[in-house]
C-alpha cells in the first residue's frame, strides 16, 4: 500500500524511519570508524540515514539539526563537537515532536529531557585509566615525573574528562607533575606540531599523555625528529586503540593505550528505533572497553576492527 503523507515524527513515511545524524567531522581514526560503523548499521537496519559532517565546528552542527527540524526525520542523533551551548536547538527539537539521541560525546546541560540518552563511554573513566597505568609503572621509581598532556578538542566532552580523571588517578602522589598542557584538536597535524613546541620549551620531559592515538602519533614524529625515542626516553599513553597506535605498540613507540570504541552503529539503531516507537531507553548506555599495554599489542592487533 503506498504511504499517506507524512503524519509527523515518529511516524515515518512507508514505514522507514528517517534519522538526521550530525557528525563532528573527521578529525581523527577514531572518527572515520565511527562515521563508518553508523552508516553500515542503518542501512542493515533499513534506516534512511541523512548524515551531515560539521568540520569540527559547533555552528555547522546547529545548522545541520535545525535543518533536520524542517525536514522533519523521525530522528535526530549527534555527537556534539563541545559539551555547551545546545540548549536553544535542542528545545527546537523538542518543540517539533523529535526524539534527540546523544552518541559519543555528551552535552552539559541541567535538562535532560532535552534528549532521550546517551550512548559511548565514560571519559572520565578512561582518563583515570591511563593515570592508574602511570602511577603503577612507576611505582618504583623516585620523582619527578614531568608529564606533557595533548588535549582533545577545547570544551569537548573527552577532553574534559580525560584530563579530569587522569588528574584524579595522579593527584595522590606529588612526584607527578604535568608541567604544560594544550590542546591538539584531535589531529595528528596540531599533535606534531604542539610536541615541537612543548620539546623546545621542556627541558625534561618523561612521559606524554595524549587525548587520542593520532594526536600521539603526531607526536612521535616530533619526539622522533628531535632525536628522542618515544616509547623508551619519552613514554607515551593514549587512548582510541585505532590499528595505527597498536601498530606504534608493536615497534615499542607507544607504551599503553586506553580503548574507547567507535562502533556504536548497531546500538544506534537500536535505540534509533525504540524512541521512535514510543519506548523507553535508559537515560545511558555505555560502551565496554578495554586497556592494552605494549605486551598485549601483538596478540591483539590482529583482531583490531578500526
Ligand atoms: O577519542 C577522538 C575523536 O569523541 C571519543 O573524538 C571521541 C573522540 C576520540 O576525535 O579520536
């Protein structure tokens, strides 16, 4: 039977949902698996996907779901590029009747019935994660360990939190000091280029705790080209576990990456479906992950997805 009009959200014309995705862009491995994972899964779930890339760019994201208001999707998912600013567009959305699901990256915003949940992982938790391996590989060792942090995107959800809980994993013992941070966007480009920096201001630099594998893998080129050894003069961390880093792992480059997974396609959809149905979802769905230090590398990276 052919489909009447659109009768408004939730409905879906002949059946098949329509879910407007804003992506934050693709600034990184991670990223790319992502964006692949999310549009695999909607076309197996049968789901007419409009998907819309922002550059990194908050405003593009505002356009982007104001225009999947007025086409009026079923559903709108995003993974917002910072965590403030939102809440005007997203009452836009629930003014308009359309469901708003959180993937990967959170917003901050005192009402959450701004959207109906969130699914990724816990930042914060990751973050601790990498301070916890610090703290234990040196525990033997006396003081100080002069860290050199790579900051995700600025006002960014994983960015926030894995300087948070890295902070908290450190802050019991003071031999451990992070003695300049910024940010590299993500990229392997501004990862590169903020490590020549932090290697010309730095005397003395023991460790790097990087946002994400291709911010490290930026700056292991720099840290290699000043004529150090990442791995053995300077230990580097990181969190993502994109094939690249296990891959630095397996040459003794990186020490230890944090696993955060970007294949969150197939639990989308799921949820997708659910809020458009009416049904209930729970306010949070977390991903499982991982952590994989140098001796692991090997076996795993076989296995890797992305
Ligand atoms: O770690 C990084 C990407 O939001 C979890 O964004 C994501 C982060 C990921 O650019 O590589």
């Amino acid at each position: 039977p052919a489909a009447g009009p659109s009768s408004g959200a939730g409905a879906g014309r002949g059946g098949t949902i329509t879910l407007g995705f804003s992506q934050v862009g693709a600034e990184s491995g991670w990223r790319t698996a992502n964006t692949k994972s999310v549009q695999e899964a909607a076309k197996k779930a049968g789901i007419d996907l409009k998907f819309s890339d922002a550059q990194q760019k908050q405003e593009n994201q505002i356009k982007a779901l104001r225009t999947f208001i007025q086409q009026k999707v079923d559903v709108i998912a995003f993974s917002p590029v910072v965590e403030s600013g939102w809440d005007t567009v997203l009452k836009e959305a629930k003014d308009a009747g359309i469901p708003v699901i959180l993937t990967d990256r959170a917003v901050d915003t005192k009402d959450t019935s701004l959207y109906k949940t969130f699914l990724g992982s816990d930042f914060v938790k990751e973050g601790r994660s990498a301070g916890e391996w610090l703290t234990g590989a040196y525990a033997n060792e006396p003081g100080p360990v002069n860290i050199v942090e790579l900051q995700g995107t600025t006002g960014s959800a994983p960015a926030n939190d894995r300087k948070a809980g890295f902070a908290e994993a450190i802050r019991g013992d003071g031999k451990f000091k992070i003695v300049a941070s910024q940010s590299g966007d993500f990229t392997r480009a501004k990862g590169k280029e903020v490590m020549q920096a932090f290697l010309k201001s730095q005397k003395d630099i023991d460790v790097l705790y990087a946002h994400n594998d291709d911010m490290a893998l930026g700056a292991i080129q720099a840290i290699e080209e000043s004529g150090k050894k990442p791995g053995t003069d300077i230990k580097v961390i990181s969190v993502d576990g994109i094939k690249d880093a296990f891959v630095a792992m397996t040459e003794g480059k990186i020490n230890v990456v944090v696993e955060c997974n970007p294949l969150l396609g197939d639990q989308l959809m799921e949820l997708a479906k659910k809020v458009v149905a009416g049904e209930n979802v729970p306010p949070r769905v977390e991903t499982e992950e991982g952590v994989f230090p140098q001796d692991k590398a090997a076996a795993a990276l076989p296995s890797r997805k992305y």
